[in-house]
C-alpha cells in the first residue's frame, strides 16, 4: 500500500519553513525598523507591524491556495492573466483609482487598500512566456516565432512601467524575459541582437534624466554628497558599519530613527545589519539561497517544459529581487526603491511572492 502524498503546502520544506522565516523575521523588523516612524505619522508604534501582520496571514492563506491550485492550469490563464496585468498598468493613470506618491504613478488606490501593479504583471509576464515558450518549442529556433513575440509583450510591458515612471521594474522584466528565453532554448545571437539599442536607450532614460543620473553619481561617489545625493547610501553603509559582527541588539539601531529613509521597506536589510550584525545578514542569505536552489532543482526536474519553465521564471523573479535590494543597500549597485522579498513592509509584494512560492510548491510536489 503506497503512502498517501503529503499536500503540496507541506511536501516542499524546503520552501515552505525558509519562507515562514523569512516572512516572520520580516513581521519583526517591521516592528523595529517603524516604530519610531509609525509613532511620529499615526500616533501607534505598531502601526506597521500590525499591517504587516495582517498581510502576511493573507498571503498565507494566499500560498495555501497557490499550492493546491494544479500548475497546469496556468496556461489556459495565461493570456488573461497578461491582459488583466496591461489593464491595471493603464489603470495607475486613471485620476479615480491610480494614486501618486513621490512623483510616480505606480499604484492603484480602491478605498483603503492600495494595489501596485507592477507586482502582478511580473507574475504575468513569468505565467506567459513559460506558457508561450513550451508551446513554440519545436519551432523555438526560429526568430519569428521563438524570440520576436516575446520581446514585443515584454517591450509594451516596459513602455507601460516607463510611463509611470519606473526604470528598475524594467530592468527586473528584462532580465526574466531574457533568462526564460535562454532557458527555453532561443538562439543566443538573438538573445544579444538587442545589445547595440541598449546603449542610446540607457543614454536616453539614464543620463537624460536628472535624479537617475544623480543616483549614479551617488553610487560611484556616495561620500563626496552624502548630504544631498549620497544620502540613502552612507547612512546605509553607517548601518552595516556599525552593526559589526552579531549587531548592536534587537531594537538598539540608530540610523532608522529619523537618518535612513524609509527603513522598513527598501533599506530594511540596512537595519537588519545594524541591529543583528554579518550575522543575522548571512542567517538571511542562507535561507533566501535555499528557496532559490530548491526553486531551480524543481525547473530541472519538473515533469514538462512548462512547469520547468514557470519554476525558472519564478525563481529568478526572487532572485533579482534580492540580488537588486541587497546590492542598493550594500552600495554596490545604485539606489533603487525595490522591497526585499518576505521582509520589507509592503502587502503587495508580500501576497504576491508568496503566491509564487505556493506555485512552486505544486510543481515541486509534482516531481
């Protein structure tokens, strides 16, 4: 008699405890990071760890049903899933439902829940290409049918995240189209032909554009500015600096009270530097570098190209954006407001990493 199959939420440890970590270590941080913020905006330090935990039992719920929802199914929603995630990109515009904030037009505001769409395509755009990718896969050598189309939705993808504008969100979609297509066995010279348009395009929104071309000087010279322009950057650095080794204790940080902007969300890992030192740093690494390396066994050992190519773009889609957050934080790449995955306070990222996480469960627990 064969032993009952576990349910796709519990048979990917693996997953399912370095992500619970990572999102409660999140939920704490949170507390700490906010706290003095929170007290000064809305009167109650807990006011953002309370959010916080509100989104995470959601997206808790959120993962559970990812993981029991069958992977192959995807593809029948692939292309809705791409239209719905168009919609809301022309959507964030509309003067009723699109909310600005810091001169950007990036979220959707319906009541008291705010929306940022951005979130969602990148798990449409992941959805589509693994869809699209395998079904063309006896022709995927061919220019026209394995590498044009993919890049025309990602190129409209990109021409809408620009209008809002958001030049980072780009380079994420860039580099999961790319990998996906690379994966799924598209000719390398096509995947290159691109490179020459790169430059006068990163001329064009980078150099072109004021405050990106400040983030670079920022970047290569964070001390020479570090009033003006080098500001994020050095008070990060001060943190991880100071944090030393095991950090200065749970709640003890100085640089989140009022020195680094908005350090529960895109400088959380600064925080965390400070206040639990290389240690608690290299505590969270390991467990981001499990769900990676577990999340790329299941593509390689996925049953179909399909579930092989979702695995794949999912987790790369995690990986950048760890790869990014971290990098900004560490000043090794220049500032970019992108939230660290499970951590950083924000309900959209959350709810949607997490239902990325409870697809890869169910096409792990396929295998």
């Amino acid at each position: 008699m064969k032993p009952e199959k576990l349910h796709p939420f519990f048979s990917e440890p693996c997953i399912l405890f370095p992500v619970l970590l990572l999102a409660g270590m999140g939920i704490i941080m949170v507390y700490s990071a906010s706290s003095a913020l929170a007290m000064e905006r809305f009167g109650n330090t807990r006011y953002y760890m309370q959010r916080q935990l509100v989104f995470f039992m959601i997206s808790l719920f959120l993962m559970f049903a990812a993981a029991s929802f069958p992977y192959r199914l995807f593809k029948v929603l692939a292309y809705f899933l791409l239209a719905v995630a168009v919609i809301m990109l022309c959507a964030v515009h509309m003067p009723s439902i699109g909310h600005k904030a810091g001169g950007a037009c990036r979220w959707l505001k319906l009541g008291t829940i705010t929306f940022q769409p951005s979130e969602f395509v990148k798990l449409a755009l992941v959805v589509y290409l693994a869809y699209s990718l395998s079904k063309k896969q006896d022709m995927i050598r061919d220019f026209y049918v394995g590498f044009v189309p993919h890049v025309i939705i990602f190129v409209l993808l990109a021409i809408l995240v620009m209008t809002q504008p958001d030049f980072g969100t780009v380079l994420i979609f860039g580099v999961i189209t790319w990998t996906m297509m690379f994966i799924a066995g598209v000719k390398i010279r096509y995947l290159c032909l691109p490179i020459p348009f790169f430059i006068p395009l990163g001329y064009f929104f980078v150099y072109k554009v004021g405050y990106r071309m400040n983030r670079i000087f920022a970047f290569l010279h964070p001390w020479e500015d570090r009033m003006n322009t080098g500001y994020q950057i050095t008070h990060s650095l001060k943190a991880f600096g100071s944090g030393g080794i095991f950090g200065k204790g749970l709640g003890l940080g100085m640089q989140k009270l009022h020195y680094l902007p908005e350090p529960h969300t895109d400088f959380i890992l600064s925080v965390i530097g400070e206040e639990l030192g290389l240690a608690g740093v290299l505590f969270i690494f390991v467990l981001y570098v499990i769900v990676i390396w577990r999340g790329a066994r299941i593509a390689r050992k996925s049953e179909n190209l399909f579930g092989a190519l979702l695995a794949a773009g999912l987790t790369t889609s995690l990986g950048i954006q760890l790869v990014i957050n971290a990098g900004v934080a560490l000043g090794v790449l220049p500032t970019k407001g992108l939230t660290l995955p499970f951590i950083s306070y924000g309900g959209t990222s959350l709810l949607i990493n997490m239902v990325c996480m409870g697809i890869l469960m169910n096409i792990g627990a396929a295998i």
